[in-house]
C-alpha cells in the first residue's frame, strides 16, 4: 500500500519544527537557569546559585551544537541565545557576585558592578556583528576576541567558589572582588585572542580516551562539584596566554607564508 505523500509532508513539517524548537527551547531554558540564579542569589543560598549559572553555561554549548547538528541554525536563534546570554552571564553572576561582596561598599560597588553587564552587552553586540566575517583566514575561526561571556561569568565567580571551598577571608573583600571584577570585564571586550571550544573536535582515534575523560569530569562533578568547577575555570585562565600565544603564531606563520610567496619568481 503506497501512503499519500502529504503524509510524509505532513512528518516532514513536524519534525522540522521540532529541530528548529529544540535549540531555542534550551536556550530559553537557559534564560531561567540565569534568572533563578538571581532568586537564590537574594536568599545567599550561594551554591544553588553558582551551579544555575553553570548549567545556563552548559545549555549554551548545546543549543548551538544541536542546531548545526539538526540542521536548523537561524538568525533568530543568534540573536536570541544573546540576548539570553546576556542575562544569564552578564546580569545573573554580576548580581550574586554584588550580594556577595560588594553591596556593601555602597554607590562605588554598584558602579563597579554596572561595568560587568555593560562590558557583556558590548562583547556580545562585537560578536554578532563579527560574524559572517569573509575576510579572516580559516583557522582565526577557532578563536574569540576576548573572553566569551560564559567564561567571564566563571571567572567573575572563581572567588566566590573558592572561599565556599576554602576559609580565605580576603576573596570577600571589595578590595579585592572591587579590581577582579573590573579585571574581568575589561577582559571580556579586550582584543585577546582565546580558544573557541565550541568549534572543537576530537579526532576519531581519541574518541575512547575523551569517554574515559568525561566519565572521570562527570564522577568528579558529582562527587565535589564546587572543586571541579573552580579548577574548570583556573585551567581556563591558564589557557588564556596559550591561546594568545598560538594565535600569534598563526599570524606569524600566514606573513611567512605571504613573503614566501611574494619572493617566488613567477612561472611560464
């Protein structure tokens, strides 16, 4: 029996639609992750606070992900994941982070806090107009300028997850949280060159080895999951200068390449 083809019609539309929910839906899931992390951040149920703004962080990796895998990538879901990131990374930590430490240094911490979320939007605006760029070379594709937002909301918060993990006073102190704050937001619109993970791909002979990594990350997050998330984010700092120094190479490497080829004689 032949079906009728507004059948297959019909699943197609469905589960086109489904492809191009899905992404959005995790990002929107994301959106209150960031939101509700503000609510426990008012009550200084700190922990809850940090593993939302964690999870909106792991929601943005996959609503991406998913759309280039189903094939619904769009414009709406860029601008959308934004303006979500925006919330969920520039407002959502900088407001933890003020009840934390710096609500009560009064006018200047609120001014030192307003130059985290600012410095977020503009990072996030210079991405979306950067992208679609044709005139960079290939590999400057794997790289950010600056720090993405996702991992400045994780280094805002690497002394709050420290002093719940250690006794040192001194992370709480505006003196401190006052410059770190500062410190990372100016990072955020800087013209650092840093390593873009979502366009990472593991090679097929490391797929057995990366599983056993995930598996030893997963065991690790359940079993301390605040140590686990501060040396996620200490690794990432360390990685800063090495990206920075792997893209000068790069460069380094496309100029000799250029003078080589500029040098070589032309041929009949």
């Amino acid at each position: 029996m032949v079906k009728n083809p507004s059948h297959f019609r019909r699943n197609r539309f469905r589960r086109d639609q489904i492809n191009r929910l899905l992404p959005n839906a995790l990002t929107i899931l994301g959106l209150c992750a960031g939101l509700t992390a503000i609510r426990f951040g008012f009550e200084g149920q700190w922990n809850v606070a940090i593993f939302l703004i964690a999870g909106a962080a792991v929601l943005d990796t996959l609503d991406g992900r998913i759309a280039r895998l189903v094939g619904s990538p769009s414009d709406f879901g860029g601008q959308l994941d934004s303006l979500v990131d925006s919330i969920a990374f520039g407002v959502a930590p900088i407001i933890t982070i003020y009840l934390w430490g710096l609500k009560d240094v009064g006018g200047a911490g609120w001014a030192i806090a307003l130059m985290f979320p600012v410095c977020c939007v503009l990072r996030l605006a210079r991405f979306n107009v950067s992208i679609g760029e044709e005139s960079r070379p290939a590999w400057s594709h794997g790289y950010f300028t600056g720090i993405p937002a996702p991992a400045g909301a994780g280094l805002l918060l690497l002394p709050l997850i420290l002093s719940l993990e250690t006794d040192w006073d001194w992370l709480r102190s505006p003196w401190f949280i006052g410059p770190w704050t500062l410190i990372i937001a100016l990072l955020m619109i800087s013209r650092l060159p840093t390593w873009s993970f979502k366009r990472l791909k593991i090679p097929a002979k490391y797929f057995s080895a990366s599983m056993a990594a995930l598996a030893f990350f997963a065991a690790a997050i359940f079993t301390e999951p605040l140590l686990t998330l501060g040396t996620l984010v200490i690794v990432y700092a360390i990685s800063i200068p090495i990206s920075v120094h792997s893209y000068r190479q790069h460069e380094k490497d496309d100029r000799l390449r250029t003078a080589n080829s500029d040098q070589s004689p032309p041929t009949d």
